[in-house]
C-alpha cells in the first residue's frame, strides 16, 4: 500500500522548505545558535506544548495569534525567553517586525538560560544573515542544541501505490530538562503531504503520547516544549495511515535520541510495562522507573539491582503484588512472579547486559493487558556537573 525510505535532507527534505544555522554571537566561540526554518508557500501548523505554568514568552506569543498559517520559524539557542513577562512578548515582535517582506506571520521559537531577556539586536543582526534559500538541515539542527552533544534529524519519503510520494523530515534539541509533558527539548517537523490542518494536529497530538511524553532524562519539564509541524502540501499526495506511520517513527526515532543524549548519560534504556490494569497504570509504572533517581543510579553503576526496579513499582500508585510481578534484563528473568531465582550466575548475566549502551528492562505486573513504554537513561556524575554551572 505504502513504503517508508529513510532519507538525508532532515527540514529541508521536504518539498519547497529551506533552513539554515549561523552565529549571531549569543554562544561563545562563534558557534552556530540561530537557525531558521522557511517554506516559499504558506503552511498550515499542528503543535504541542508544554504544561509547565510558567510557559515561555514564544508559546504565549504563538498562542494568541489564534488560527493562522506561517512560513518561518526563527529558532534562537541560549536564551529560553521565559520568565520576562510582557517584554519578553514585546522583544519578539519587535524581533519579527524586522524579517523580510517574503515572510508571513513568522513565529518564533527559544532554547537556553531562563529569566533573562533575549539580545533583540544580535538576533536582529543575526537574522539579517540568514540566506532563505540555503537548505542546510545540518547547520539548523547544530544552531538549536543547548548542551546537546549531538544534533538530532531525520527524514523519511513515503511512496504510494498510485506512484505518488510525499516526505516528512525533522530536527530536535533536547538533552536535559526532559520530561515532556505536552503535548529543555524542541521539535520541529515538516512536510509537503497535502493533509488536512486537524487531522495533522490529531495525528501529531497522538503520536505524541508513545513518544515525546515516553522520554525522561531527569524528571523537570521545561518552560519551552516545544513540537511544531508545518505542512506546506507542495507534493500533492496524502496517505493518512502512512503519514501516521511515518511521523510516528520520526517522534519516536528523536524522542530516544534525546534520551541517549541525556547530560551525563551513558545508557538508553526502555521500559516495556505490561499486564497492568490498564493502559494508564501501566503508563504511570514506566514513567516512574524512567524517574527514580535509586534506578538511574543503579543503571549508572551497572548494578542490576531489581529491589529498586520492584519498589519502584511499588510505590508508582498503580495495582501492583510481588506475587504477581516479573521483571527481567532483556532475556534474564531476575524475579518471577515471588520466586527467586537471583544467584551468583543470573547476576553476571544481568550485569553483562547493563554493560551495553541501550537494553530493555520489562515488568509483567501480571495482573490485566494494560501496557505501556517509555525511555529513560542513567544518571551519573556528568548531570550534576553540567547543571551545577549551567548558566555560566
């Protein structure tokens, strides 16, 4: 029916969409910390954000524009423009009034340091620099990462039966202050399929749920989550199953690696719950494991202490018995169901497998068919570091 290819091109695979990376001199050594995103036709926009109340100035400033279409999106790195109430408002307009005439109703979007207000004339300046034809998708993912270690981009051409083909590509920041619940991390995905701007928005809005709102680093949603899709339906061609299926491994590809990048971290790890009551306990049991400092700490020193695993569980509010709860290593089975079986020779299999970069652990709680999977990593000494001079 459809076929999904993996391509280069990330924002910029998609027809008719251009971006771009420069310095305006906000981060230090003149490394790249503004990037755009640009369409030559307008696009319909589907979006999520995040719940945290102190909800940064660009997600207010995009809200109370109300329904519309854009065809920019300036992204800035090292300032988050949170917490400077109405002038942090004021500063991007005044920012945007500055744009090209070949731009319409531009958005803006930020990353870095709260409470500070944003450098309106170096990102003026900067965006005076910007080249609207340049499609450098590897230039704007390495302008919007903070303490990233590793831009994030993907893209994907979806062919049809009918010898039509559209394609969906991204980018992403995002390695601490992760704990989306939206819908510090940004996602910006583009695509020329001719969808309809709700269905895009309802597909986005789910896809969502089994991704980014999986992921944890650390547990502290930030001030500025941001998932935005922008469809400029320059292709002609829609499948609502393979756009679904396609933009459902875009999210799920980047959420994983933001978790990979998390600050400090040296292992992925998936959380596959099952045999909850239901989907929602099952959803609350992974994401406390991807919280639980004594898991991450114990992930950290390769310690496959399952005690932690099984409180954790315990103590996640969900329908949970110890005579009913397995929980294993990829294919080691350290507890089942109150037997133990954890000796001498099961340990060293279990810590061989916590040696690997990215393993799953999976907890049965034996009790229904709610099931649920999130993302999480370790947490070690290199966190701490990288947040204690953060703003510095």
């Amino acid at each position: 029916m459809y076929n999904l290819t993996k391509i280069e091109g990330g924002v910029c695979a998609a027809e008719g969409f251009y971006a771009d990376g420069i310095s305006a001199g906000l981060k230090a050594k003149m490394a790249k910390d503004m990037a755009f995103v640009y369409s030559d036709t307008l696009c319909e926009i589907a979006s999520t954000f995040t719940t945290n109340k102190m909800t940064a100035a660009p997600i207010r400033h995009f809200k109370a524009k109300g329904e519309f279409q854009t065809n920019f999106v300036l992204i800035n790195s090292k300032n988050a423009n949170a917490m400077t109430g109405k002038a942090g408002i004021i500063d991007i307009d005044e920012i945007l009034a500055t744009l090209p005439k070949e731009i319409t109703n531009p958005v803006m979007s930020s990353t870095g340091v709260i409470g500070v207000r944003l450098p309106k004339e170096k990102i003026i300046a900067g965006a005076k620099l910007f080249d609207l034809k340049k499609r450098d998708g590897d230039a704007a993912a390495a302008a919007i990462m903070t303490t990233d270690t590793f831009s994030k981009q993907i893209a994907y051409r979806i062919e049809l039966d009918d010898g039509s083909s559209f394609h969906i590509g991204a980018m992403a920041k995002g390695a601490g202050m992760i704990n989306p619940a939206m819908a510090t991390m940004l996602c910006f995905i583009t695509t020329d399929a001719k969808v309809d701007k709700d269905e895009m928005q309802n597909i986005l809005s789910e896809n969502v749920k089994t991704t980014f709102n999986a992921a944890s680093v650390d547990g502290d949603t930030s001030t500025n989550d941001t998932v935005m899709l922008l469809s400029n339906a320059k292709s002609g061609a829609y499948h609502k199953e393979a756009f679904s299926e396609a933009l459902y491994e875009i999210m799920r590809f980047l959420a994983r690696e933001m978790v990979r990048d998390g600050e400090g971290a040296t292992k992925l790890v998936t959380y596959e719950v099952s045999g909850a009551k239901n989907n929602k306990e099952a959803e609350i049991v992974a994401k406390a494991l991807t919280n639980s400092l004594l898991v991450k700490t114990a992930l950290y020193g390769e310690d496959p202490n399952w005690g932690r695993i099984a409180s954790t569980v315990g103590a996640s509010g969900a329908m949970a018995d110890e005579e009913l709860l397995s929980i294993s290593f990829e294919d080691v089975c350290v507890y089942d169901r109150g037997e133990l079986h954890f000796d001498e020779a099961m340990e060293k299999q279990a810590s061989e497998i916590m040696k690997l970069d990215a393993f799953t652990i999976y907890c049965d709680l034996g009790i229904a068919d709610g099931k649920f999977t999130a993302f999480g990593c370790d947490l070690g000494y290199e966190y701490v570091k990288i947040n204690a001079d953060y703003r510095t």
